[in-house]
C-alpha cells in the first residue's frame, strides 16, 4: 500500500502529464527504485552510491554524481523529483539550482523529506548513525541496513533542507507552490505497532519538545512534500 505522501505526488504528477504522450523525470538522489511511478515515463537517476544505480530498475539512464555539481549538459526534464536526498547534502540549494535549469516550461519539482524540526528530526539529529542502523535492523527489520547502498544513509540536516528553506528557494526560482503537504511517518507507526515502551518515550520526548518551545518543534508531523510549477516561459 502506497504511502499518504506517494499517492499525493502521483496525483500531481498524472494531473500534469496527463495528456503528455513521454514524460521526462529526473529523480535527483533516486537510489534503488522510482519514487513516482508514472506509468509511460522515462526515468533519469543521478545518484552518488553506484550499488544504489546498480538496482534500480526504472531507469532508462543512470548518472553517478554528486547532485550538488553535476553538469546535466543539455538534458531537459518534465520534472524533478528530490525524494528524502536534500538532507543529506551539505548544499541543497546548488542541488535544487543545478536541476532547476534543466526543467522545461511548466515542469514540476517535487520535494519529499524530513520535517527537521519535528520530534523526529530533531531525535535524529542529536542520536549517532549507529543507532539510526539499529532501529533499521529491529524495527523496521531490514537486515541489509547500514550495509554500502543501504539505507539509513549518513544525514547532514542544514539549515536549507527545512521545508520552509526548500519553499523559499523554490519562490525565489521564479516557481510557484502548488502544493505542501505534512505527513506522520510509517517509521513512527512501525515503532508503535512493534516496540511500543519506546514509541511512548519519543511521544514523551516531543512533549517535552512542544511544551518547552511553546510549539514551535517538536511536532507530531514528520514528513513533508512540496510541489512546484516552473513558470518559465
């Protein structure tokens, strides 16, 4: 079953395209597989991990690169798609300026990643990696966690992958918001559902966190996806 955040993109993504016989998309930290799957388009997969590239499936071309320098050269896109990579980049927004010249008139960027000052952003970031791979391996029972190609992968968090950073960039590219969504992650239902003395601990944490702060962190939503329509001409 399709997570709340994927049926959004997609909707918006068929809505666009739907009278375009081949959608180009660039998928900019694309990793294993297609995060929007358009039936009909040709995906593009840059990515920095060549054992990510490796399996992935969906794409006609694979690029290994950094999405922060990459020259695309005379590639064009329909649509741009960052799905959970702009946290893990020292500079977001070079990554959202290099892709944003290759889009084409009335193209779509969609943004998918971290609320960093949720409850659980703000957990993974004062928590060491090693215990990200845990809770990968016993919680959500991936056994391959950790491992080179593997999530959870090492995060940066600056400043510029909040949603709110991500939204201005975006604005200041000349495109318009069409969409913002909030979303729980199914991470924190997982924890929940399999260890729940721990699940109440981080509902405690965030308490603490929105009580403290008089609610400006700390928040229950934990993940956010934005839309964006180039208005270039």
């Amino acid at each position: 079953m399709a997570s709340p955040w994927v049926n959004d993109a997609l909707s918006h993504a068929q809505s666009a395209f739907s009278s375009k016989i081949n959608t180009d998309i660039l998928e900019v930290g694309g990793g294993s597989r297609t995060h929007i799957p358009l039936k009909g388009a040709r995906y593009t997969v840059l990515d920095i991990s060549k054992e990510q590239l490796e399996k992935n499936k969906d794409a006609a071309e694979r690029i290994l690169g950094d999405a922060q320098t990459i020259d695309y050269g005379d590639r064009h896109f329909d649509a741009c798609v960052f799905w959970d990579v702009l946290e893990h980049l020292e500079s977001p927004r070079s990554a959202l300026l290099r892709a944003h010249d290759t889009l084409s008139p009335g193209g779509l960027v969609f943004v998918k990643g971290p609320i960093l000052s949720s409850a659980k952003g703000i957990f993974t970031d004062l928590t060491p990696w090693w215990s990200h791979v845990l809770f990968y391996r016993y919680v959500l029972r991936q056994k391959n966690a950790g491992k080179p190609g593997y999530a959870p992968f090492r995060v940066e968090h600056a400043a510029e992958a909040s949603h709110s950073e991500i939204a201005q960039t975006l604005k200041e590219l000349g495109m318009d918001i069409v969409f913002v969504g909030e979303y729980v992650s199914t991470q924190v239902h997982a924890l929940k559902d399999r260890i729940p003395p721990l699940y109440w601990l981080y509902e405690a944490f965030g308490l603490l966190l929105r009580t403290v702060s008089a609610g400006r962190i700390g928040g229950r939503e934990t993940e956010f996806l934005i839309v964006a329509k180039c208005l270039r001409q």
